[in-house]
C-alpha cells in the first residue's frame, strides 16, 4: 500500500474556487435559513472545505422582505446591543430591525453563526441582501440554488 499517496490537501487563497449563489427568502424560517446560508459563506458544503481559509461562496438573497419568523418572534424577541457608557444597553426587535433594512436583520443573525475573528468579518461581506426579487450581480452570472435541499 502506497500511504504516500495519501495527502490532505488544505485550500489556500490561490486554489479556493469560489462561486455565486442565489437564495430565494419567500416563506422561509429566518433562523434555518441563515444557519444554511452561513454555512455556505464558510464553505462547509465543498469538499475543499478548510477552516481557516475563506473558501465559501458569494450568497445573494432574494426577497429578504418576505422572510418569516414563527410564533410571536417578530415583536417578542430581543437582541440586545451595548455601547461601552453606563446604561448604554440599547434593545431592538425583529420587526425594528426590519424597518431600518432587509440587510440589517440578516446581517445580524448570520453574524452571530460565523467565527468571532477576522475570518467571520471577511465571510459576512460576502452575503448579499435584497428585499425584492432584483440584484445588481447579474454579470457574475450567479446560480440559483434550492435552500431546502441541502442539509
């Protein structure tokens, strides 16, 4: 048996072959499609999948606006955020983060599914958040891909 043959091949900045993906948000539960869609900003989906390289696709999402949330998560739930000054704890909800943008609201649950590091700041400029069914990516020539097919 031939064990030299036997390499694991680690993906760098040079070999990564990064791709662009389309993700329709109708009718789709907020926190099961981020979890996917940050797992496809990671790469965890390739077989070239390297922990420490940024080797994930580009993800563009689609009407962000119609996103759905179950039970009464939309007013009830809280996301807290601190300045750094005393009593500078500052509280928001989906519904208000909403209304400031598609873009904030994706943005913040991906976030919290990525690394806390350099990495995880690099991977999340690479999500894309559109309200309605238009984005400006077209000349990339993106694929759409079905979110609920993958595990």
């Amino acid at each position: 048996m031939d064990t030299l043959s036997f390499k694991t091949i680690s993906a760098n900045k040079a070999t990564v072959q990064k791709e662009w993906v389309v993700v329709d948000a109708t009718d789709q539960v907020l926190g099961r499609l981020s979890a996917k869609v940050a797992k496809l900003l990671r790469g965890k989906y390739k077989p070239s999948y390297t922990p420490h390289v940024d080797c994930g696709d580009n993800v563009i999402i689609i009407n962000a606006d119609k996103v759905i949330l179950t039970g009464n998560k939309w007013t009830d739930r809280v996301y807290l955020n601190f300045t750094g000054y005393p009593g500078g704890q500052k509280k928001t909800s989906p519904a208000e983060l909403i209304k400031k943008g598609e873009a904030k609201l994706f943005n913040r649950v991906v976030k919290g599914m990525l690394p806390k590091n350099k990495l995880g700041a690099q991977l999340l400029r690479n999500l894309y958040v559109y309200a309605g069914s238009e984005h400006p990516h077209a000349a990339q020539q993106p694929k759409t891909i079905d979110i609920n097919s993958l595990k």
